[in-house]
C-alpha cells in the first residue's frame, strides 16, 4: 500500500501488544480500522482512543464467528492476520490442548479468515493481505511444539498464495519478526536476543506495507542469524542427537 488515509483495514488480533501499536500507528496515518480479537473490552478501550475505528468481537477458532464478523466488517482494503497463542513447550512436556489451541489460532484461524476476504479480492481484483508470522517459522527449535509448527505452516501459506495471486491486483506480503516484549514472551525463561517493544515492531510492519517486497524479517542481524541457521545442513544441526 502506497498510503493508508482512508482505507479500510480490518486488524485481527488488535487488542494487546503488536496488534494494539500496529492499530495506533495506522490510525496516525488516517486509517479507518476495523478492531478485531475475542477481548471486547480491550477492544472497546482501544477504539476510544481511535479517530476512525470500529469494534467486531471475532473468535478466529470459530468458523461462525469469522463469517459474522466479516460481514460486520463489510468489504475491506486490506486484512492484517496478527492473531497469535503462545505457550513454550518442549517435546517431552507434550501438552495437547495448548499445542493444538497455538495451531489453531496461528494457522488455522488465518485460513478461516482468508476464507472470507481472498475470494472478494480476486473478484475485485485488488486487495491486501498481511500475514504475521515469525523467525521461529524458518527452524524447528527447541520448546516450541506447536507454536514453531503453526508459524512455519504459515510462512509456506503465504509464499504459496503470493504464487497464486500474481496478476490478480492482490498483494501478499509476510511479515516475520523476532522477540516482542508482550504478555506472550513474559512466559520464556530464557534470554530473548534484541527483545523489541510493540511500538518498534509496529513501525516496521507498517513499513513492510508501504513496500512491494514479499518478505520482511526482523530485527537483523537476529534475522540473518536463523535465516544462516535454516541453511544449515541437518547432519549439523542435530549431531549427537
């Protein structure tokens, strides 16, 4: 997007953290911005502070849920996917509950929300689409069952519709950062590298939407680190394994 005065953006995933910075910066820039995620009341305190906004409560994990919310959204100019579960697990502390709500929400309720906005930009024939991946997308890594998993599954969705869309007037882009300082990241217990405040995170989002490039990683040189990781063979990466 050249400029964001005027359009519509609906943000999935606005009331903490990213998605909360990444609603403030785009309202700055004269968006009108439909608020969506499951806490109404976050949502609701976030909208007062909006000039142009509007709440739609939304349960991605709910196939009926994201259809009435897309139609209370009515027809958008761009969907920012930023719903995000997290919980640090290893392997052999397997839980399924929390691995499958962390694929659920960072996979599959992407996949019900583009459901409903893909198909009325192609007919349209423009549209934009901004997926919130992660690095840890790139490399499985340790006690990251379920959450690595769900945003590598991503990372593959959005190279895949990027392919598919070409000359349709839809543009795909993936946006991956690195460690967030959020309510989700107060659960590690490990050194996070170039820990980064929403605001900072936010600036480089709607930075990477200003640009035609596919695919943003951040902050670097983090990001160069585990793209170089990715590369590495396997017989490195888990000898004496």
């Amino acid at each position: 997007m050249t400029h964001f005065h005027g359009k519509t953006i609906w943000l999935i995933g606005a009331s903490e953290g990213l998605g909360r910075a990444l609603a403030k910066r785009l309202d700055q820039k004269g968006a009108r911005l439909i608020l969506s995620a499951r806490n109404t009341g976050r949502l609701d305190d976030l909208h007062r502070l909006m000039r142009n906004s509007k709440v739609v409560p939304l349960d991605v994990s709910k196939i009926d849920s994201v259809k009435w919310a897309a139609k209370i959204a009515g027809p958008v100019d761009a969907v920012i996917y930023n719903a995000g579960a997290y919980e640090p697990i290893r392997t052999t502390d397997w839980d399924s509950d929390a691995v499958l709500r962390m694929a659920d929400v960072n996979f599959s309720g992407a996949l019900r929300v583009l459901g409903q906005v893909v198909p009325d930009f192609v007919e349209r024939g423009q549209g934009d689409i901004t997926l919130i991946g992660s690095l840890s997308g790139y490399r499985g890594l340790p006690a990251a069952v379920g959450y690595g998993a769900s945003k590598a599954a991503l990372v593959s969705l959005a190279e895949t519709m990027r392919l598919d869309l070409k000359g349709t007037g839809v543009t795909v882009r993936l946006v991956n950062p690195g460690f967030i300082k959020t309510r989700l990241t107060e659960k590690n217990g490990f050194y996070m590298p170039m820990l980064m405040t929403p605001e900072k995170a936010a600036e480089r989002v709607v930075a990477a939407m200003q640009k035609r490039r596919f695919r943003t990683d951040f902050p670097a040189p983090f990001s160069w680190v585990i793209r170089a990781f990715d590369c590495l063979p396997d017989v490195l990466v888990y000898r004496g394994k």
